[in-house]
C-alpha cells in the first residue's frame, strides 16, 4: 500500500469526506460528486488545502512575535483545542474565555468594560492576531466578518454547503467534515507544524541549522506533500487542466541573514529569451535594445540586476541570454561594455522554433511563439550538455525570463518558497483588472484555478474569461529536468501546438496551459503584483515606462508608491505614435501619469513640458487640425478636440 493510499484511507476514517446534501456552486471544485444524496468531499483537494494551510502557519511561526487566534464554540472540540494551545504554549485561561464575546476583534482599540456584581471584566485583545484559525465556521461567522475587516488571514474548515459571502473572506479554506476526529487531526497538524517551526529556529542559534532545516522539511511534508506528488505523477501522461495559485504577499520574507540569501542565489541562472525585433514599433534591431528610462535598455536592467546581487551577496548567478540570428550580432555589440562586470553572460544563438503567423497565414519571422520559450529551454536542456554543466555547479533553478517582460525580478523570497516546498515548475502571475476589481482578496487568497483561465496577453477588454496574465516569467527545477531526460520522458515534439475547441482554434501558447507544464510533478503559480508584468509591445507601454510611474533602483523597475490603483492606467495611443521615433518627438518630456486612470490619443496632437494627466482623460484632434497641448498644462477628466477645450 502506498503512502498516499494510506493517508486517504487515514481521512476516511475521520469521516471527512462526508459533505452536506447541498454543494454550493463554488464549493463543488472539491466535491467529487453526489451519493445517498449526500455530497462526497475530493480527499486529494483536502490533503492540499491542509499542505496550504500547514505552510501559512509554518511560515508565521518562523516569527516568534507572531499572534495565534482559534475560534472554537463547539463543546465537542473544547478538551482538542485546550490541549492544541497548551502544547503550543499560547493558552491562556482569560483569552479562552475573551474570544467567545462577538467584537472581540474590531473593539480592539476601544475595548470594552463591563462590571458585574462581584468583578470587573475587560474585554478587548492588546494587539491583533496575525492569524485566526476557525474550527466551526458556521457557528463563528461573525468572526469571520471581523478579521476580513481587518484583513487579518484566516484558516478554517469549510464544508459543502458554505455560502459564498463566508467562503470568499477566507484565505486559506480546508474542505472537509467537521466531525471530531478530523478536527483533532487538523488540530495535531497544526500543533506539530507550529512545534517543528519553533525547533527549527532553536536549531539556527547553533551549530546543527542544515540538518534541522532538513528534518523540519521532511517531518512537515511527510503526511500531505507526498500525496499532491502521487497523485501528480499519476496524471502525468494527460494534460493539466489547474494549478494552485499562492499569493506572493503570502511568502515567507527573506531571510536577514547575508550567508543563507547567497546560499540560495547561488543555486540559480538566469536565461533570458533574447529572439524578438522591434520592427513593430519601428525599431531596427532586437526589442531589448530599446531605450526604456534613465538611458537603460531592458537587457541593461536584467544584467545590472544581476550584477548588483553578484556584489551585494557575494553570490555567482550567471546570464544566458537566448538570441535568435537576427538579434545575435547586435545584442554582442551591445553587451561589450559588460566585459569587465561580475556577470557571466553567455549569449546562444537559437535554432529553428515556430514563429507567429499574422491572421492571413503568413509567418512573422520577427518573433517566436512566447509561450515557446519553455519548450525550446528545455529542448536546450535535452540535446546539449548544458544541463550537466549547470547541475556541477551547484545551480538548481533556472529563471527563465521572456523577451516581452521588461520587469522581470530575480526574487530570493520566490527562490526560497520553491526551495523549501521542493517546486518543480513555477509561473509568475498577475490578476487581471476585471478580477481585480471584482474580487479584493485575489492577493491575500490562494486556490486552485483552471488554465484555461490564465493568458499570456493583456485582455483588451474586460473580458470575465480571464483571470490571471502569464508574465512570461517562470521556474524550472533542474533536478526534475534530469529526472525526465533520464526516464525518457522529456519529449518536446510530442507536445501539441494547438487544439480545437468549441468550432474555433485556440492556440496553446496564448494561454499558460503550455504544454510542458505537464511534464512537471509539482507545479505552481505565483501571484505577483501587477508592476511584474509591464511588457513592451507598443509605444503605450513605452510611455509608462518612461512616465513618473516608474524608476529604476540596481536594475529593477521599481512603482511609484502614489499610484493609489494597482493597475495600470490604461493608455491608447493613434497610429502618428506607432513607431518609437514619432512617439519620441511628439513629446518635449513624458507627462506626468500618476493619478491617471485612462487615456486615449488620436490625431496631430503633440505634447508640451511638464503636462500633467490625472483621471480619465481623451485627446481626438479632429481631422486636419494640429492639437498642441501647451507646457504645464494640467489635464484632468478632460475631453478635448480641440485648443478651446484645454
């Protein structure tokens, strides 16, 4: 019997499989069906919602200041929760009695006295929780209510019939059957969680900090990681069809120790795609060689990227940069200030790889499929010795960056979630503004999400299908890679281009359903935040990056911190910007656009010193007519066609 049959058959036991007669609508993502009218619960979904959770509260108690919470008013759970906090060492008789009293959270600050007979009772915590664990949500929703509305992250178990005002305010739910025994092995997972943490930071004080770091790794994921990788690999030969998607917020911070961040950026390199021209904003060379701000190209930024973290942590991360023959020659001359820098760069000249086609047939020979690029690195990766050598040098991941995303970061708090949670395949992701807006706990809440609701291009408008945008960034274990060109599995030609669905063709790589996720075991995404996923497609994009929304700081692109929305403002430029030489003499210097929601551009229009644009703003000039938009002026919420209406 395998480990993870044992473990299913372990939550059989406790009953937890059995749901109410009614599965909500957006509970039925765990439900594996209806029998005796009775919904059943998926085991596989708890077991990784309890790995979800398990680590939220790994990652917290790693901080020794960090603030419990349990909510439990079921008389069944009192003697299983008592015993939880006094092995935890955060029982407390007067809180145990404070926290059953509706308030308890949001009179925080003010809190509340009330004298009987014999005494005087306060109620009112010093501090708000970190974390709010919630045993018997149905019972505690007015808890629930409360730490959303002071977004504190809550772990509880939901059941089947959990309405969707109470679901959606919790960030890490466990989908399972309240009944005694399941909520005492959820409580023993959390205790031994909580235990092997506080261990692990006793053990850095001395000298036995690897090995105790291995033993907390293993013990952790012992009972829940093992059974997400089998039921992985069982699903290997079909393609995937979700992903589970964690919050970047929701990482663990890097650690303050120099020797442990250079530990983990040595274990990574850096290979950026490099094959696509700038002839479709009028540029004659590669597309990484256009000016982005500050006189830097985004093949500056990603080098003084490196080169920063190669100085400040001592580390070695080297470059590989992907060229194409077109870009080849002008990227070498390019890079040839770099000779004497700390970065290793090794520039490849690609072979023959599926190129676009325009909507009339013929093939854009300017760029490749993006989503191509992680079929052609690990094509790379099989039929050269470049795995081999990578892996003697101690290197375990590789960041692969696309050429479209010039706000790529190598992040060594990313680095160290995929380390510690042995990841085997990892894409950065971005909410689209639609579900931005729709949905405010999209970066506070991790979940399981269908691919088919991710792409890899900006929706042009707000379109519900989409969820999330690729960046275009990901992650890829070396070790795994290894492992599949050892079994033979690792066969990039049999992975298909596109599918048929519904009458039209839908190509795989305009959505992050690329087909060599399905090679991997296990696999991710991230959610990062918007700023990621700036990419240079046109002018518009350019006038962002060169507006006072953004700067640069040691090669990163760094937001302005006054832009109160996340997203960006949302810019339409006419046909007289196409190209990046009209664009740069339509404008004396960019407008300031922090504060700006949307703009669109059409016609002669040409634009002074220091304008500033806020709001919405739409700038037609009429046919024939030259619209000059004076030095200083101050445009918000405008609609102008014409010089009376400025």
């Amino acid at each position: 019997m395998t480990l993870h049959s044992i473990i299913i058959q372990k939550l059989l036991t406790t009953n937890a499989h059995i749901g109410r007669r009614v599965a909500a609508h957006h509970l039925k993502i765990y439900t594996y069906g209806m029998r005796n009218q009775v919904s059943i619960i998926d085991s596989d979904k708890t077991l990784i919602c309890l790995r979800s959770a398990a680590s939220f509260i790994s990652h917290l108690a790693h901080d020794k200041n960090a603030r419990f919470m349990f909510v439990n008013t079921n008389p069944l759970f009192d003697e299983i929760v008592e015993q939880m906090t006094k092995k935890m060492g955060i029982y407390s008789p007067r809180d145990n009695i404070m926290w059953r009293m509706g308030g308890f959270l949001t009179n925080s600050y003010s809190p509340k006295k009330f004298r009987s007979r014999n005494k005087k009772v306060c109620f009112g915590p010093i501090q708000p929780p970190d974390c709010v664990v919630v045993l018997d949500t149905e019972r505690k929703s007015s808890v629930i209510l409360e730490s959303d509305r002071l977004q504190v992250p809550i772990v509880a178990l939901v059941d089947s019939n959990m309405p969707w005002e109470i679901y959606k305010k919790i960030a890490y739910p466990v989908p399972a059957n309240d009944s005694v025994q399941f909520v005492y092995l959820f409580c023993n997972i959390i205790t031994k969680t909580f235990l092997l943490e506080k261990k692990k930071l006793k053990a850095l004080k001395g000298h036995s900090r690897k090995e105790e770091q291995d033993l907390s790794n293993k013990e952790l994921s012992k009972e829940i990681q093992e059974s997400v990788q089998s039921k992985n690999k069982s699903n290997i030969s079909s393609p995937i069809g979700e992903v589970l998607v964690v919050p970047y917020q929701n990482l663990a911070p890097t650690s303050d120790d120099i020797a442990e961040i250079k530990n983990l950026l040595d274990k990574i390199v850096v290979v950026k795609f490099n094959d696509t021209l700038g002839t479709a904003v009028g540029f004659n060379g590669p597309k990484s060689l256009i000016g982005i701000r500050d006189g830097l190209t985004s093949l500056d930024l990603i080098v003084n990227q490196i080169q920063s973290l190669n100085l400040t942590y001592g580390c070695h991360i080297p470059l590989v940069l992907m060229n194409t023959i077109r870009t080849h020659d002008d990227s070498l001359k390019a890079l040839e200030k770099y000779s004497m820098s700390n970065v290793d760069i090794l520039p490849l000249s690609q072979g023959q790889h599926p190129q676009k086609k325009s909507s009339d047939g013929q093939s854009i020979a300017d760029e490749l499929y993006p989503s191509d690029h992680a079929a052609a690195f690990l094509s790379l990766m099989k039929s050269s010795g470049t795995l081999d050598l990578l892996l003697s040098q101690g290197k375990e991941y590789v960041h692969v960056v696309s050429s479209d995303n010039v706000a790529a970061a190598v992040d060594p708090r990313i680095m160290s979630h995929l380390s510690q949670n042995n990841i085997e395949y990892c894409v950065e992701v971005t909410p689209t503004s639609s579900y931005l807006s729709k949905s405010k706990m999209v970066n506070q809440r991790q979940g399981m999400f269908e691919l088919a609701e991710i792409t890899r291009t900006v929706p042009k408008d707000s379109t519900e299908k989409f969820k999330f945008i690729d960046t275009r960034s990901l992650w890829v274990n070396l070790k795994a890679i290894r492992r599949l060109v050892d079994t033979d599995a690792l066969k990039i030609e049999n992975l298909s281009i596109s599918k048929e669905m519904e009458g039209d063709q839908i190509v795989l790589q305009e959505t992050a359903a690329s087909s060599p996720m399905q090679l991997f075991d296990k696999v991710i995404g991230i959610n990062v935040p918007q700023f990621r996923a700036v990419q240079l497609n046109a002018t518009s994009d350019l006038l962002l990056l060169q507006s006072d929304l953004y700067s640069t700081s040691e090669g990163v692109l760094v937001r302005n911190t006054a832009q109160a929305s996340p997203a960006n403002p949302c810019i339409e430029l006419g046909p007289e910007f196409e190209k990046v030489s009209d664009f740069q003499c339509r404008f004396k210097s960019i407008p300031s656009i922090v504060g700006l929601d949307s703009l669109k551009v059409a016609g002669d229009v040409w634009f002074g010193a220091g304008v500033i644009l806020k709001g919405t703003v739409s700038i037609v000039a009429k046919p024939g007519m030259k619209l000059e938009i004076p030095d200083g002026a101050v445009l918000e919420n405008k609609d102008i066609n014409d010089p009376s209406d400025i």
